[in-house]
C-alpha cells in the first residue's frame, strides 16, 4: 500500500486498529459504547455522561486512542486531550477542515 511505503521512506510506524472497532459510537469522555447511534446521526450527546460529541471529530479521538493504545504509549490520554486542547483554542477550524488520523513516528 502506499501509505506503508510513505511510512518506510518517512521512518514511521503503521498501527492498524480492528476494522470493527467501534470508533462513532464510543464515547472519548468516559468510554460509553452508545448501541443505538445510526449513520445518519451526526451529533449525539452522550447518555451516561452528557458530552455532546460530533460523530467524525469523536471516532478520530477514538482511533488515535486506540492506536496510541496499541503502540503501547502509556500517556495516549494526556496527549490527546493536549493535542484537542491546543487545536480547539489556537487553530480554530470548521469540523470538516480537522484532521481525523494521526501518524504515530517511531
């Protein structure tokens, strides 16, 4: 795949999540896997916790969680709560216009 060979030539590390994880529906606050949500639910508020979660914005959270997870990054929480906390203030953007995957280097 290019992506692979993008990594290699970029001294990178490729981390592949489950194909089935459940990224839209799992709440990034406190973990609450909402069952319910359909794909024409573009925002959902979360039942056990109250945050209101944007669907893409939310499974971008969760898939670099997971992938930082798998990596084996012991402080995934704290960088990414950093990472949206200097986006959202510094560099306001639309939500269409943030990024929603993250290489992990090596």
């Amino acid at each position: 795949m290019f992506i692979e060979y993008k990594a290699l030539w970029n001294d990178k590390t490729i981390v592949r999540i489950d194909r089935f994880f459940p990224s839209s529906k799992t709440c990034n606050v406190c973990g609450h896997v909402n069952k319910n949500l359909t794909l024409s639910d573009r925002e959902w508020t979360c039942p056990k916790c109250s945050a209101k979660l944007d669907r893409d914005i939310n499974a971008s959270q969760n898939i670099l969680k997971e992938g930082l997870k798998i990596y084996g990054e012991e402080f995934a929480i704290t960088k990414v709560e950093e990472k949206s906390a200097v986006r959202n203030n510094a560099h306001p953007m639309k939500p269409e216009s943030q990024p929603i995957s993250y290489a992990v280097g090596g």
